[in-house]
C-alpha cells in the first residue's frame, strides 16, 4: 500500500493514516482498521499483544517502513537511492546486510517474546502444546487433521 506525496494519507481512503498506523508501530499497538480499512478482531484495536518485542532496524528504510521515520528522512532518501541506484551489487550488499541485521535481531529477541506470552496466557499459550521435540529419539506427535 502506497502513501500519498502528503505524507499523511494512504492509496486506500478508508484506511487509517500514516500517523495513525505509526503510532502502531511505536507503541506497539494493534490497529483500528485493517490494510483494507476492515474493523480488526475485537480486543485487536489499541492493545499491545504482551509478547509484543519490537524488532528495529539500525537502518533508515525499514524504518520509514513500518512509519518510524518518514520518507523525506535523508537517511531513508541515501538508502532507498542505494536500493534503487545503478549499482546492482551496492544495492544487494545493502539488502543483505539489511536482511542479517533483522535476522539476527529477531533471533536475540525470540525468546523474550517467547517468555512474556507463556507469562501472560500460562496454559492457554501458544507455546505450551507447540514446541519443536527437544532430542533427537522424541517422537512429534500429529493432530489427527495433519496426518
């Protein structure tokens, strides 16, 4: 979905704005709409799921990504232009170093996410019934609906 030269509005009228979605991001938070301008679930809008970990970026253009900065951002601009530039190697060891850092980033911070949505849900988490077997002779018991 693209943003409009205002900064502010979306392609989509019933979508929410640029800040509205940012703000989102920054807190974190779920939306009053969904990218199609639907009502989300109830109990989605305005609250933060507790495993909630943000996962940022060192790096300008996943930010403006996700309306942490805005696209005027010089540092944004130097990016997107590497990104976008002649130089098809420049801009490949831009995305991968790009790609690395969040991976990284997110493996560090998998497990925190993982330990706050155990702490709040206990036994209704997600990750009470859903863990990978531990050793090497454990047997992964499947649901009868995935056999």
């Amino acid at each position: 979905m693209a943003i409009k030269d205002d900064h502010e509005t979306m392609e989509n009228p019933d979508c929410m704005g640029w800040e509205e979605l940012a703000r989102c991001h920054q807190d974190p938070v779920g939306p009053a709409k969904e990218s199609l301008g639907d009502r989300p679930r109830e109990g989605v809008a305005g609250v933060q799921f507790p495993g909630a970990v943000p996962v940022r970026s060192a790096f300008s253009l996943p930010q403006a990504l996700v309306g942490l900065k805005k696209w005027t951002d010089p540092g944004v601009m130097y990016e997107r232009n590497i990104l976008l530039g002649p130089d098809d190697d420049q801009a490949l060891q831009l995305a991968e170093t790009i790609r690395n850092q969040l991976v990284d980033t997110y493996k560090c911070l998998y497990p925190l996410m993982e330990a706050r949505e155990q702490e709040v849900y206990r036994d209704q988490s997600f990750f009470a019934e859903n863990h990978v077997a531990q050793g090497v002779d454990e047997d992964v018991d499947l649901d009868e609906d995935s056999s």
